[in-house]
C-alpha cells in the first residue's frame, strides 16, 4: 500500500482530476478506447509515469513529485493542443484485454466484432454459424491487425490472412502480428477490397469504411487526426460495403459467412439493400452495429 502523501504533495488521484478538469474545460473528444475525462486522465497519467494502468485503485493514494506533475501536465498539454487520440500519443492501444501498437498509419483499433472474437458475453454470438470446417478466416480492412489477431487467438485451428489497401497500416499491422507471434498462422496482404486476397474463406470479418458525408464533415478534430481512408463511406457510407457484398460470394466458401461492422449506418445499409436478410448480431452498443450474412443470403436477391 503506498504511503500517505506528504501535505505538499498532491496525491495519484488529486493529479487525474486535475487533468480531467483540464481536459473537460478544453472540449476534448473520447471515444479512441476511452469515452470520458476521468477514464483518460487515468491512462494518460499512468502512462506517463511508468505505472501499470490496472494499478490505479492502489496507487490512487501515492504521492506524486513535481517533476512527475510537470511530465503527466506536459502530456495533457499535447493531448489537448493536438486533438490527437490518446493511443497516437502512447503508441499503444488496448481490445479485449490484448494490447496493440498504433500511430498514425491506421485508425485506432475499437471495433466492436472484437466482443465477438473475445468478450464472454458477446463471444458466442457466432458460433452458430462457425463449425469444425472453420480453416480459413480473413480479416478485411485489417488496419492495425488487431481483429486478425483476436482471430487467431479465438481460433487456434484457423489460418488467418490480414488485409488492407494501405501498406502503411500493413506496417503497422505486421509490428502486432509479430509482437503476438502469430507470424505462423497470420499472413499479411495488401489489396484493395477483396481484389487480391486468396480464399476460399470460412469466415470473413472486415470493419469497413462506412462514415457517411455528412458525418465525415461534423468529425471532431480526434477522429480527423486518423486516415481519412479508413473512414470515409461515400455519401451514404455504403460504397465499399456495396462492392465488398457484390464480390463475397466468389471469395466465400459454401459454408461462409461474413461479419460486417456499420456503426451507426443501420438506416443506410437498409436503405441501400432492403431485400437483404441480415442477422444483426448483439455487442455492448446494441444490435444494431454488427451484422451477419451467409453466403446463400449474398447470392440471393439483394
């Protein structure tokens, strides 16, 4: 237990509200692995200082010099002068318990198909629809590699190819495949959509671009800072989904299926396909922000 902080020492948790009011006051926007103040003052801080970020709670009560103060202020600082996410800043981001290097090449990693990979209470959601011939996944708009990883991870059976348009998010990809060791079993390909991936796959995964114009347009400067490529869906954020719905059935095996994440899209994706029989899939957002198709449901009437 660490020991009561001097009188003229503020203590841990007197310099994280410190740092959420200064964060709060300035407009900061969350939503890149935390989604208020407080929780990011605590990342940032224990960042910053060297402690371990699950050591909070214990910590809260230690004292910290001023020289430590001026390091955790001079983060703070660029945190709120850049309007970069956090995890540009601490090149580390955090899915399902699993830790993943980022920066600026890729978007930072938060898609909710990762529950499904991992979280024990969305993490059967897909198991109805996998089976023992499950061999052959991909993950598609890979980014930073992270759902290719928890694929892995989930699936110790399965082969994995990670794919994206950006070789520079495949860097970055690569850097976590390897720091997971997962070099044997993940292999990374540069494509655009599925033009050149190989197939057939069991299980298709891809957290596409899908932010519509005039979302894209009112972004806050935090989700401007990440690839506007990884982002941007067209006027109805549906322009890679319809391509990508269009070429899935030749790149599915007979027992595929394909695990599509839209955010808050749900109008337009229904819109754009009404005769499509999706199966939305529950996560902590709702079920409206996953969705399901079978191979047979893609080469029906869409």
């Amino acid at each position: 237990m660490p020991s009561p902080a001097p009188s003229d020492r503020p203590t841990l948790a007197q310099v994280v509200e410190q740092m959420a009011t200064r964060m709060t006051a300035a407009g900061i926007v969350f939503g890149h692995g935390t989604h208020n103040a407080r929780d990011e003052a605590i990342w940032l801080t224990m960042w910053r200082l060297g402690l371990p970020l699950d050591g909070y709670d214990e910590l809260a009560s230690g004292p910290v010099s001023e020289e430590q103060l001026a390091d955790v202020a001079a983060v703070v600082d660029e945190r709120i002068a850049s309007r970069k996410p956090a995890a540009y800043l601490t090149r580390e981001a955090w899915l399902q318990g699993v830790p993943f290097f980022v920066d600026e090449r890729c978007i930072v990693p938060r898609s909710f198909i990762a529950e499904l990979l991992g979280d024990p209470d969305y993490g059967h959601a897909l198991d109805a629809w996998l089976s023992d011939r499950t061999r052959q996944v991909l993950d598609l708009c890979t980014g930073n590699g992270s759902l290719a990883v928890l694929a892995a991870m989930a699936f110790p059976d399965v082969m994995v190819d990670a794919s994206d348009l950006s070789a520079a998010a495949l860097d970055v990809a690569r850097i976590n495949v390897n720091r997971h060791h997962l070099a044997d079993r993940i292999t990374v390909l540069e494509s655009d959509g599925l033009a050149d991936v190989r197939g057939p796959y069991d299980l298709i995964l891809c957290n596409p671009p899908y932010v519509n114009a005039r979302s894209m347009a009112a972004l806050p400067p935090e989700f401007r800072a990440e690839p506007e490529m990884a982002l941007a869906g067209g006027e109805d954020g549906m322009d890679f989904i319809r391509q990508l719905l269009r070429d899935a059935p030749a790149r599915l095996s007979d027992i595929g299926v394909l695990v599509i994440e839209i955010g808050h899209e749900r109008p337009h994706f229904e819109a754009a396909f009404p005769r499509l029989p999706a199966v939305w899939l529950e996560t902590s957002a709702g079920a409206d922000q996953v969705l399901l198709l079978t191979r047979d449901a893609l080469i029906g009437p869409a």
